[in-house]
C-alpha cells in the first residue's frame, strides 16, 4: 500500500523499532487519507507542496482533493500522531529528551526560549525543551519549512501555554508516558 519513497524512507531507519514506527504511521495515513478521499489506500497519491521560499515541490506532503485536505504526521518510537484539518496543519511528538540533548540543542532555540529555560531545574527544563521543540516542529511543518528553517527564528515560548503565533493555533496534545506533543493549525492570515 505505501509508494517507493516511504519504503525507501522506513528502509533508512538504522534500527528496527524506528522502521517499525515509520511504516505504521505511514500505512495509517494512508488508510486515514483513503477514508477520508473515499479512495482505496493504495490508490492515494501523496505528493510535496511548493517550498515558501523557493517554490520547488519539496514542502509539506499533500493530497490531491476538493475541499482541500491538510494533513500532518509525527512519529516517536512506538507512537504516532496524525492530524487532518481544512486548513494546514502541523503536528510533533517527541519522547523526553535527555540533560545533555537539552544542553546542546539549546542553540537552535529563540534567545527569549534559551532564556526561559536557563531558569528552570534540570527535570523542568528537560519538559520546557520538548514543549518547545514539539511545538517548533509543529508550527514549522504547518507552514510548510519543517527544519529546512532556522527553527530560532520562531518564538513558541516554553511554558505550559504556547506562546501566541499570528494566524496560528498551538497546542498540547495528551500522549502517553514522558512524551510531549503538539498541533499547530493555521486560523487566520499569517503577517509577515
């Protein structure tokens, strides 16, 4: 049921749980898509949106459909989060990360995010990061860069409440265990 690229992409996975996960998610889409097109799932066709920046197809997967159809996928391990909507959409998942993972990823954050979370305890601060990551990652995927964008440029804020984005929604969605999510959903015009 999945094309080359997502075989391919799964086949990239260095261990097997990961791999596992990919094509899960993946064959989950698809059937999810199929519902929703009333389409076999084999016979959805996923293609890539124009780039923002220099408009050749490699931005956010798309389906063909009318009324237009946004999806988004996330996966971490053993779980996946998907999320369909009428306008474009962003999902992340992601497990906890680790002291040193928060330490050496703090660069990649907004000045205002690295200094919110040069405050908190070590557990906190390990919470506050993947706040923060799952809602960039999110945001950025529903605008259709993923991390092809500096993902500082975007302030999401650490704390429990997103942090307003214009045109945007960002929340927190439940999953297990010490994981964190979010799904950010386009509501309104973007400024600039």
């Amino acid at each position: 049921m999945l094309d080359p690229q997502e075989r391919q992409r799964a086949a990239e996975f260095l261990h097997h749980g990961d791999r596992d996960g990919c094509l899960a998610s993946h064959v989950a889409l698809r059937r999810l898509l199929s519902g929703y097109l009333g389409r076999g799932p084999a016979a959805v066709t996923i293609s890539r949106a124009p780039c923002p920046g220099c408009g050749l197809p490699h931005s956010r997967p798309v389906v063909a459909s009318d009324p237009p159809l946004h999806f988004s996928l996330s996966h971490c391990g053993e779980l996946s989060l998907l999320a369909f909507a009428a306008a474009p959409v962003g999902v992340g998942i992601e497990a906890l990360p680790g002291a040193r993972t928060v330490a050496e990823a703090a660069e990649v954050l907004h000045l205002r995010e690295a200094a919110e979370l040069a405050f908190l305890g070590p557990l906190e601060r390990r919470h506050a990061f993947a706040r923060v990551w799952t809602r960039k990652e999110a945001y950025l995927k529903g605008i259709g860069t993923g991390l092809a964008e500096n993902p500082a440029g975007h302030y999401v804020g650490s704390g429990p409440v997103p942090a307003p984005l214009p045109g945007w929604t960002v929340a927190a969605v439940a999953v297990p265990g010490d994981h964190h999510a979010a799904v950010a959903l386009r509501t309104g015009a973007e400024s600039g």
